[in-house]
C-alpha cells in the first residue's frame, strides 16, 4: 500500500506547490478529474447540465472552479473531488427537496412573473426582471413568431429566465 501511495504521489506530483507541478502531473490531474466529472454528472440530473435555473447553473460554476484547483494544483487533489461529489449529491438533495415541496422548489429555484396579461404590458415586473420593451419585442418575434403585444394573452417570464408566451385566440 504505501508504494502504490507513494506511486500516486510521485505521478499526481501531491504535496507539491502549484509551480512544481509537471505538465505530465498536470495532465494526469486532467484526466482523472475529466473521468470524475462524467461521474458526477451521471449522479447529477440532466436539467443542471441545461442550466434551466438559476439553482443550476450555480452548481456549474461552483464544480468548475472546485474542479480547476484540483488540476492545478491549488488545493489539494482527493479532498477536492470529494467536494465536487458532495456538491453534486447536495444539489440533487436540493432538487428532491422542491419536488417534493413547491415553496421549497420557490425558495431554491424561484418562480415564472407575468409580464404582459390580455395584451397588457406589466412594466413593473419588466423593469424588476430587468426585461426592457425590446426584449420582449424580440423573444416575440423570435418564439411566438408574432409582432403586436396585443395578441399576446400572457407571457411570463418563467424560472429559468426565458420568456413563455400564450397567444390570444
């Protein structure tokens, strides 16, 4: 056991500081925690790799940068994938969580905003969902393939920033 510690040690460069790593250290770093990484998106949910909200882009960018020190070097190697796996699994306790429970999945993943009802702009929730009239104007065009407000029976803007629209009959 202790030369396979020993091994690892000397392969993964551990112990050592960020600038004494090798490039063959560094690249054996990547590809573990390329390996690691699939895993735990296997464990993770489909949607947090959609990023539907914002709960799940939070865990993205948080497992890329816990995942980045441990390829460079800047902390240390096996504790830091275990990181990543405790975050994942912590983001899927969190999601079963707002199954199970709507003002949980409010909490954790917030909730869609009407912003135009009966052709009616609500400006308010515009401007605090920072959504100007050209926003609209274009997610219109763009998705609801119309261009006149008026035909619009209600839009929202749903959980994961993206605008929803029901056409009026």
């Amino acid at each position: 056991m202790n030369t396979f510690s020993q091994l690892l040690q000397g392969l993964l460069g551990l112990g050592l500081e960020p600038k004494d790593l090798t490039s063959v250290q560094i690249s054996l770093r990547g590809i573990i925690v390329f390996v690691a990484s699939l895993v735990m998106v296997r464990i993770g949910s489909k949607r947090s790799l959609a990023e539907k909200t914002a709960f799940d882009a939070a865990l993205m960018i948080i497992i890329a940068s816990v995942l980045a020190r441990a390829i460079n070097g800047s902390a240390p190697f096996f504790p830091t994938l275990v990181v990543g796996f405790v975050l994942v699994l912590l983001h899927r306790l969190f999601a079963l969580g707002a199954y199970f429970s709507h003002a949980f999945g409010i909490l954790i993943k917030g909730e869609p905003v009407v912003i135009v009802e009966n052709g009616r702009i609500h400006h308010r929730n515009m401007r605090i969902n920072h959504i100007s009239k050209h926003d609209l104007e274009e997610d219109m065009r763009l998705d609801a393939e119309i261009e006149d407000v008026s035909k619009v029976k209600i839009a929202r803007i749903e959980r994961s920033g993206d605008i929803s629209f029901i056409k009026a009959q």
